[in-house]
C-alpha cells in the first residue's frame, strides 16, 4: 500500500511539470552532438518553462581521458534576448548534477587508470529557435572529481553542441 501511495505522489507531482514542458517549438525531448570536453552525444529534456534534465556521454581529454557520462538538472534564469527581431530566444542558465568516468592518467612516467564519479555544476546560454525545432549551447561546467586513486580532482569543462527536438 505503501508503495502504491508513493507512486501515486510522484505522478501527481510529473504531471504537471510534463504538461508545461517547453522546448524548441513546444517539443520538449531534443537530442544532438558536442564538441568540446567531453565531447560526444547529449540529450535534454524539458521538465517546465525553465527546468530541464541536460544529459551527455561521450569521451574526455584533458588531463584526465576516457568515456565519461553525465546528468545535470539546470534551470534556466533568465532571458537574455527575446524572440522578435531576431528568430530565437537566448537563454542563460545554471544547474547541477553528476558525472561517472573511466579515466586513464598518461603523462610523462605517470600511467594510472581508474573510475570516477563527481559533482558538476554547469553555467550556459542555450540559443532556441522559434521556427525550428532546434537550439545551441555553449556550456562551462567547473566540477570536483573523486577519481581512483587520487582522493579528489577539479576540472573544467566546456562544450558547444546543437540538439534536435523531437
């Protein structure tokens, strides 16, 4: 019964905030490529007028290489230019989330190996069209790492992608 209750709350509270979901021409599931680090495939999902699940996996450089995979929640603060003259609407936004990685270390005598899993707290415009349902990111994201065998890693991580919505 209790279990029952609970997933009853929970679709009580997604409903909502799947009826509003908005994202490039009302279309809230957009899904594209990256370059940058990581670069690789990322999706989004809207959840409201302002909040999405921003999700990636793809492959990091620097310092640290390998396949990486994350999930940010970000809300988007604020409308830096409306649509009108112009045919998109620019966006800024900020979030938070969580990053896994297989990461391999190789420099100079140093060679390591190991997984990983951080905090990401990502800061972004995004660049949604009216016309089409398309938008463009550019995304810096400063996370801290706990990576095998080091205790704990900052980074910096930057990325321009495009997604399609569908």
């Amino acid at each position: 019964m209790a279990r029952k209750t609970i997933m009853l709350a929970a679709l009580i509270l997604l409903i909502p905030c799947l009826a509003n979901a908005q994202g490039p021409q009302n279309r809230p599931f957009g899904l594209g490529l990256s370059v940058g680090e990581p670069a690789g495939i990322n999706a989004k999902y809207w959840l409201s007028k302002k909040g999405a699940i921003d999700m990636a996996i793809g492959y990091g450089f620097y310092p640290h290489r390998g396949p990486a995979l994350f999930a940010d929640y970000v809300y988007h603060v604020f409308t830096i230019v409306r649509a009108g003259k112009v045919p998109f609407n620019l966006l800024f936004y900020m979030g938070a989330g969580l990053k896994l990685g297989f990461w391999y270390y190789d420099r100079r005598d140093e060679h390591r190996s190991g997984f990983g899993m951080g905090v990401r707290v990502p800061f972004g415009v995004t660049m949604v069209f009216t016309k089409a349902p398309f938008d463009v990111f550019l995304e810096i994201t400063p996370s801290m790492a706990f990576i095998n065998p080091d205790p704990f890693y900052f980074d910096l991580d930057a990325c321009l992608g495009g997604r399609y919505y569908f």
